[in-house]
C-alpha cells in the first residue's frame, strides 16, 4: 500500500518497521490476557487496563475485533502472532450473540471467582466488533488458509453472512447498532447507524468474497457512500466531520439533536467518530482512488483550525449540538489525534502535517495513555508505515 515518503526520507523504512515492532510489543504485553484452566488456550484483549471505569468489564467485541487484525497484520514480525489470533478465535467463539450465534455477544465481565461471562443473560452484538473480526478472519484465510481443523475462510463466510442477516438494515440500506436492533420492537434504534461503522474498505471485500450477496453488499456500499455526502450539504458542510450517530429522519439521514444512546454529544464528533478519519481515508489508501470530498475538507479543516499543530486537537467537535467544528473537550488525546495521522496519507499535500503527527503521537508513552488511546495509535502507526495488509490484494 502507499504510505507518505516524508516518514521514509526521515527515518528510513527500516526505522519505521522498528518502532512499529517496539510499540506493538509494548502494546501486547500490556493488554493481552490467558484465560486460565481453559483447554483451549483462550487470550482476550483487556480493554479495561487502564480504563477503570469499565471494570468488571475485560473485554468487548471491539477490541477483540481490534486485536484479530493487528496480530494477522503483525505475523509478518512476530512468529507468536499466528498463536495470539488463534487464542481470541477460540475466545470469540465462547461468547456468542443472545441473537446470532455467528456474531460475538458485545462485552463480558470478570466475576469475583474469576470466570468470565457475557455481561448479561441477553447480551447482543456490536456491529463495528464483528466487522473487524470478519476482516481479521479473512485476511487469516490469506495468511495461513486453516490451524488445527479451523478454517479460516469458512469462519469469515458465516460471519459475513450473520452481519448481512442481523446488522444490515434492508429498509434503509444502512447499518444496525448490532443484530439487537431488529428483535427491538420498543424503540426507534432502526433508525439509528454510527457512522464509524461505515467501513468501506471492508465492505469492499465482502463485495469481492460473496457472490451471493454480491448487489445487497454493493448496495450498501454505495448508499452510506451517499450517506457521507450528503452530510455534505448540512451541518458537515466546512469541517468534513462525521457525527457518533445518524438518525433517518423523513427519508434523509441527519446527526442526532439529542442523546440517542451515549451521551449527550451523540449527534457531534466524539469518541465514537474520532475514528472516522481513519477508516473512512483507508478505503483510498487501500485501493489507489482519489480521496473522496469528505476527506479533502476534513483534512483542511483539522489543519486549518489546529494551526498545523497536533497539539491543539481537541477531544470532540460539534456537528449538530453547537457550532460546527467549535471544539470542546481536552487536548493531547491520541484517541482523537492518531486517525488523523491516516487522514492525512489520503492525499497529497499533507507531507509537513503528516510528519508532525507521526512525531506528536510518538511523543507519548504507553503509560501515558489508555487503551483506546494505545489501540488507534497503533493502528495508524501499521498504516502510516506501509504495513497495513488487505485480503483482497493479498
């Protein structure tokens, strides 16, 4: 994949894969965890290290999903990292959805005895979590095809099939939260998608790996595609940023007025769509396309309001509950800082911010930050330095 020639002209590609393989090796042993008296020989990425306000809670669907694609990306550096996959597999599968057992059921929690269990008898799915572990799935296909009877590709097919069945709202061509929503007969949640759900990049690869459902998955591509534009021509229009949630509103999609599920910034940018720059620009990265328009003023409004400098990033932006692109929050969170970083490989231009990004997020330590923080970071660090891997082009 392509990757900014600043980062190499300064540190040499060699530099950068060694700080990678540090960061990662930092980061793996901070957050991974054995299930203990498991015959299995399960591992789980424990979300709550550092973030205490989650405990009982371990681990989530999310970082599970985070996980499975980081180690099949980083087993090109780390020969345990085909193991480390192989433990959550066998984790992921132990905590089915209450809905469809082919999707991971959301969080667990740790009891005073030491067993884990989901977080409630009823315990659904997170959309965006079995996203990435699909896609993690798929690229494990490419990789090393099966592992002691599993395999691989077939693991990804039923769980493609199981998002397309419980998470893909056929009505409005949008996503679900999770495979929940179609069984809430109480709540408006159908109407609902957080657009940091919309990966494109791994829609992609389901158009490519299933047939059968190959103009369902186009579809849908093309429709949170239009989705992204039209925010465009609303409250989006100067500063490129994507709201947490959407809700459809006579036929239209527009950012949450009010709390709808988080918080009372659901309709803003915060801490679900401070990913969005990085997974909305991995779909140009990835496939060699023009960055769409929402990329190009993202980029120029993050740069322009910042000053250029990364230090001023703040922790949330208002889209529909303020101002747009009026900050709020607190600075210095790599949480909001590090998706920029993939931003910014999307096009030309950007060489100088890129290279103080890269600086600014490798300025801080592990310590310094939590798991969200650490996670993202190191995410856009495998992207920035050319390492991201993608089945379709494997």
């Amino acid at each position: 994949m392509l990757y900014h020639n600043v980062l190499i002209k300064k540190y040499t590609k060699q530099t950068l894969n060694s700080m990678l393989e540090s960061f990662y090796t930092q980061w793996k042993n901070r957050y991974v965890r054995e299930v203990k008296g498991n015959h299995f020989l399960q591992e789980y990425i424990y979300y709550s290290y550092d973030q205490p306000d989650f405990w009982p809670a371990i681990t989530c669907s999310e970082a599970m999903g985070y996980g499975m694609v980081i180690f099949s990306i980083m087993s090109r550096f780390d020969k345990e990292a085909k193991k480390h996959f192989v433990k959550l597999y066998h984790y992921v599968k132990s905590y089915p959805s209450c809905f469809n057992n082919n999707l991971m059921a959301w969080q667990q929690i740790q009891m005073p005895d030491g067993t884990i269990k989901n977080v409630s008898i009823e315990t659904s799915s997170a959309t965006d979590g079995d996203m990435d572990i699909c896609y993690g799935l798929f690229l494990a296909d490419k990789l090393w095809g099966s592992h002691d009877g599993i395999r691989f590709g077939d693991e990804a097919f039923r769980r493609m099939n199981a998002l397309m069945d419980s998470c893909v709202n056929n009505q409005y061509n949008m996503l679900f939260l999770g495979d929940w929503v179609p069984w809430d007969k109480t709540s408006n949640f159908q109407y609902v998608t957080r657009c940091s759900d919309f990966m494109l990049y791994v829609i992609r690869n389901f158009i490519y790996y299933d047939r059968a459902n190959r103009w369902k998955w186009e579809s849908l591509y093309h429709s949170l595609a239009e989705i992204i534009n039209d925010q465009l021509s609303g409250c989006s229009k100067n500063i490129g940023l994507m709201p947490d949630f959407l809700l459809k509103v006579n036929g239209k999609s527009v950012p949450a007025p009010f709390q709808v599920l988080e918080s009372k910034h659901d309709g803003d940018y915060y801490y679900n769509s401070c990913r969005v720059p990085w997974r909305y620009a991995m779909d140009s990265i990835l496939n060699h396309t023009e960055p769409e328009k929402q990329l190009k003023i993202m980029n120029s409004f993050i740069r322009t309001s910042t000053g250029d400098n990364p230090d001023s990033i703040m922790s949330g932006y208002y889209v529909a509950n303020g101002i747009p692109g009026l900050a709020f929050g607190e600075a210095d969170n790599l949480a909001f800082i590090a998706p920029f970083l993939v931003s910014s490989l999307a096009e030309s231009g950007n060489e100088d911010w890129t290279l103080r990004l890269w600086e600014k997020i490798m300025s801080k330590s592990i310590e310094q930050c939590c798991f969200y923080e650490n996670t993202l970071k190191l995410l856009a660090m495998i992207a920035a330095t050319g390492n991201w891997l993608d089945p379709m082009h494997l």
